[in-house]
C-alpha cells in the first residue's frame, strides 16, 4: 500500500508543480470593457488637461505621465490606472504586430499581448495599476521601454519542442 501511495505521489508531482496556461481569443465583452476603459480615460484627460489620447505614442505616453504627476488618479482607482495600460498595450500591439488576448491560468484570466508564434505573453494592463496601488513612483516612458524588451527578446528566442 506504502508503495502505492509513493508512486502515486510521484505521478502527481509534476502536474501539482506545473503551472499550466492557455491563451484564449479576445471576447466582444473584453473588447467593449477595453473600448469603455479608454473612453474614461480620455474623458478625464479631456476634462482635467484640455488634451486627447490617439495623437501618437509619444503623445499619449506624456499624457498618461501629466495624468500621475498632478495626481488627477488615485492609487485606488484600479480602473483607470488599468486603462493607461490599455493605452500602453495598444501602442506596443501596434508597434509589434502583437494581438490582445485573454491570458488564462491557476490565478484566473488576464488581458495580454502574445507574442506571434512565441509562447509569451506580456501584460501591459497592469504595469501602472500596480505601482501606484503601493504608491511607487511611476515612469511611464521607462514601463513602456522595459516592456518593448520584453518582446524583442521573446521574438528573438527559439522554442525548441
């Protein structure tokens, strides 16, 4: 019996230390969270600064950077501070030729850019949202340079199978 339970032990262990997960297309609700997240946020701007988002990557990184600095969001507003890393992930989707996705694993689901014919992923929605909950200082310029490493490098990377 004693032996059973250690075989069974060892088949187990390696699907318990596995962190498994899948990527799934993007759902039409996703989509219209994401569109409804960008239009706040370009409302705020616009209400706040006299200023638009959509006017390059450049553009839209200062404005977001304008957005912390004067503190016109709060650490606690999730939403907002995620829709700046909406913003992010567009630009870097654009850039890349990257596509959104939904990033599914033991934790639960995510919205994130893979990488063509690569298995990563990156995570831009969250990027900004997570520093400022913890009151971190943010760079957004230096979120968004970090984050394009990030893809070139898993672009250059082989998987081997």
């Amino acid at each position: 019996m004693r032996f059973l339970v250690i075989v069974f032990l060892f088949i187990l262990a390696p699907m318990s230390i596995a962190d498994p997960w899948r990527t799934d297309p993007i759902t039409p609700m996703d989509e219209r969270y994401m569109d409804n997240s960008r239009k706040e946020l370009n409302d705020l701007a616009r209400i706040e600064l006299g200023r638009s988002f959509g006017q390059g990557r450049d553009s839209d990184l200062r404005l977001i950077q304008t957005l912390l600095d004067r503190k016109l969001i709060r650490g606690d507003q999730t939403s907002l501070l995620q829709a700046m890393g909406i913003v992010l992930g567009d630009h870097l989707r654009k850039e890349h030729n990257l596509k959104w996705v939904i990033y599914i694993d033991r934790v639960g689901r995510s919205r994130a850019l893979e990488v063509p014919f690569k298995d990563e992923a990156i995570f831009p929605v969250t990027q900004i949202s997570s520093r400022a909950a913890v009151g971190a200082d943010i760079d957004v310029k230096a979120i968004y340079e970090r984050l394009e490493r990030e893809i070139v490098r898993a672009k250059k990377k082989i998987i081997v199978r």
